[in-house]
C-alpha cells in the first residue's frame, strides 16, 4: 500500500465509477480496479461493492476513506516542513480564532510573530471553541484562540489577557453609567447571545453574570459574530454581553457599561497540543512570553 493507492481510493469514492475515476486519474480502467483490488486485499475490508451497472462504498470504506485524507493531509504538512527545515524557512502555522478574539488580541498577536520571525506564513481559520478542540487533537490545527475555552486535558493553554465584561445598549437605551446601580436593572430585557456551539463554557459564564442579579436571560437573537451583534443591540433588538477589548476600534452607535464589580471575567486564552511544541520551538517561546500591549 503506497500514498497513490489512497488517492485513487478517495477519487473513486468521490466518482463511484471506475471508469471516470481512472479519466480522473489518468490511467486506464483496468488497472485501476486490480489496484483497488489489492488495496482491498491488502487491507482485508471491502472497501467498494460493484456491479455491472453501480459502485458503493460500504461502511468500511467510508472509514478508510475518511482517515486516508487525514493521513494525505497530515503527510503534505510533514513534506512542507521538512522542506522548510532543510532550506532554513520559517515555514508555516495553521490558526484557528473565534470572531471576539480577531477583533481583540489576535491582530497584536499576529504582528510579533511577523515582527519577531520573519517569513513566517499564517493561515487563518474562523472556527468556534468546540472544532478548535477538535482541529488542535488532529493536528489540523497548530494553535487556537478563544475566549474561556473549556481546553480538553490532553492540551495545553495559556489565558493571554483578561478583560471585564461590558453590557452593550442601544444608544436610546434609558440606562447609562450614571444611572447604572446593578446588573439587576436588565431582568426584563431581550439578550443577544453566541450559540452554545460557539463554546458552551463562554456561554455559561455569560448566563451567570444574569443568574448572580437574579435573573435567566431571555435571549432573543443568537449569533457568533461580535458585529453583528453589535448591530443588533444598535438596531435596538435587545442588549449583549462582550469582553471590552471588543470594542476596540468599533464605531457603532451604542453605549456600552464596563462591569467592574462582577466576579466573571473574559479570559482569552491560547490552546495548543504540546505534540508540536518543538516543530515550533521559537513561536511557542515567542507566544509563551506574550502579554497584551
């Protein structure tokens, strides 16, 4: 079994026919099934049925298939960085960054690497907590940020920079920081809040600075995005919670009240497996030492 069997599994797979997966593949229809055939044996699993007329992947195959891409994939990124090494290249690193973290830390984060390792190349990726778990134990992933991850234990993180919560209201909104006396004032408003996909533990925490005034919120309007959130709250569809580096830079027409006296905190936080710690030995010291400036 060689990487080139797998690539004519994954085109057939893809095609479920053999003669345009071997136009595919450049080769001719004869050929290409003996190789699946070998594969097959090899493997001791049935991978396709066929007949006269149809080609399907079974249970199995769907697995192998599923997995050989990974194992393509993960081979790519060990060729790339070999090369890399070998010519002295900084080479490459796969991000993974939830929307508050982009507008928050993430920009300053992003300029010290370039800064500190020229030619370094980044690929960004926006995912939520949940697949940036998923992406970093796969090797997908090289390093990810979010804000109060729950980090599986088979990772390491490190929290960056904490900030205090602000609750954002409409311009109109009757309550101000004069006025302001608890977060108690807002158990009859809507709330705008991320999807428990976004990270069910960022949630959690924001449903507990309501339930310490008193109160569950009633949330109205879910979305994964700081701005348009931002654009809700100014539409006057209801009111968020967001980390106060949040509002960096942002022009909305909307007040905001920083909640000093809340024991909640937004925490945000650098995940990472430690299996790559030493391809990446100079970032993670880099990163390691970072603090918010």
């Amino acid at each position: 079994m060689n990487t080139q069997s797998l690539k004519n599994a994954i085109v057939l797979a893809e095609k479920l026919n053999f003669t345009r997966a071997a136009e595919e593949l450049n080769i001719v229809q004869p050929a290409l099934s003996r190789q699946i055939r070998q594969l097959e044996d090899h493997i001791g699993a049935l991978l396709f049925k066929r007949d006269k007329r149809n080609v399907r992947i079974t249970p199995a195959g769907q697995y192998f298939i599923k997995e050989s891409k990974k194992l393509l994939a993960q081979l790519e990124i060990v060729v790339k960085k070999t090369a890399h090494i070998h010519h002295g290249q900084a080479g490459e690193i796969r991000i993974g960054f939830t929307h508050s973290i982009m507008q928050t830390i993430l920009p300053e984060i992003l300029k010290t690497i370039n800064d500190q390792i020229p030619g370094i190349r980044t690929v960004l990726r926006e995912m939520n907590n949940r697949d940036q778990y998923l992406a970093l134990q796969q090797n997908e992933l090289d390093i990810g940020f979010a804000t109060n991850p729950m980090v599986p234990l088979n990772l390491k993180s490190k929290v960056l920079h904490i900030d205090n919560f602000v609750v954002l209201l409409p311009d109109h909104h009757p309550v101000d920081i004069n006025n302001y006396e608890n977060f108690s004032v807002f158990s009859n408003e809507e709330f705008i809040f991320p999807s428990v996909a976004d990270g069910p533990n960022y949630v959690h925490i924001l449903e507990s600075i309501c339930i310490d005034a008193g109160f569950t919120p009633k949330i109205v309007h879910e979305t994964d995005s700081a701005s348009t959130g931002f654009r809700l709250v100014e539409a006057g569809l209801g009111i968020s919670l967001e980390p106060i580096s949040s509002l960096h830079g942002h022009e909305f027409p909307i007040k905001s009240i920083e909640l000093k006296n809340i024991k909640q905190k937004a925490k945000l936080t650098m995940m990472w497996n430690p299996d790559r710690e030493p391809e990446y030995i100079q970032l993670f010291a880099l990163l390691k030492n970072w603090t918010v400036h």
